[in-house]
C-alpha cells in the first residue's frame, strides 16, 4: 500500500477533528458524569470529607481536580490510540475517508499511537501541514513517523468490512 494514496491535507484534517471532537467532547462529558458519580459516593460513604457541594470539593482539591484532568486526558487518548491502532481511523477519519498508517503502510502501534495523540496539541499539530507543502505531515506525523493518508471510497469500504 506504500505511496499507492496521496496524503491528506489540511482541510480534510480538520473537517475529521471536528467529527472527532464531537465524540471525543461526549466521551468526556460521561467520564465526568461518572467522575461525579464516584466522588458523590465516596463522600456518602463518608470515604472523603462530607460537603454539600461535591464539585466545589473536587475544584479547591488539587488531588480530585489532577484525578479528574488525568482522566480527561487518558479517556481522549485512548479513544485516538485505540482506533488508530485498530483500523487506521476514527469514526471523523472514516467520514472522511483518511487513514493513518506507518510510512510502510502498517496500522501504528499503541507506542506510536499514544506518542501521535498527545504531540498532535489538541488539533494544533495539523497547522504544520499548511507550510509543509512538499510531505503534507503534520507536528504529530513527523514524531510519531507516521501519515495520514487519503483514500478512495472503495478503499474506505474495505478497510470498513475487514473489521467485523
């Protein structure tokens, strides 16, 4: 599959960031939701300090407030890491018709997965496409030697049946 798919561009990138987000923003809204759940429970338990307002508890505790962020962060990275190294795309790649790959054209590793996700800055990453005419690679691209690529629809399609 090497050099047979052109590599996407800025827009392209984006327009799947965005999908994304959108998942990614529900992911995090559950996992506070639960968060919230536990924290409630604990302080019904009387585990941790009884108060009437368990968000302000969790925002003046440095520790419940570093829980809840390191959270955030693992569930957005294991979201990316786990589809990436599954298929090559996320739900927004799939709409999109874009695929991430070794520069062999292998599905990347979880390594480079979770190096990808966290260098990509939140989406910031992709900006380096715009100057970087010649590759098409992003900040993210070039640390974890990886590319995204753009596929044909039927392509697409059998990267889609080959998971079931």
């Amino acid at each position: 599959m090497l050099n047979e798919f052109p590599r996407a561009g800025f827009w392209r990138r984006l327009a799947s960031l965005i999908y994304d987000a959108l998942v990614v923003i529900s992911l995090s809204m559950l996992t506070a939701i639960l968060y919230f759940a536990v924290i409630q429970l604990l302080t019904s338990l009387e585990m941790i300090v009884k108060t009437d307002d368990p968000a302000a508890l969790i925002q003046d505790s440095t520790l419940l407030s570093g829980i809840r962020s390191a959270l955030f962060i693992g569930v957005n990275v294991f979201f990316f890491a786990y589809f990436w190294t599954k298929s090559g795309q996320t739900i927004g790649m799939r709409a999109w018709r874009l695929k991430v790959q070794t520069l062999d054209g292998q599905l990347i590793s979880w390594p480079q997965a979770i190096i990808r996700s966290v260098s990509a800055l939140l989406g910031l990453g992709n900006l380096v496409v715009l100057v970087d005419f010649k590759n098409k690679k992003a900040l993210q691209d070039y640390l974890s030697k990886t590319e995204v690529i753009a596929l044909t629809k039927e392509e697409n399609k059998r990267i889609y049946r080959e998971l079931d």
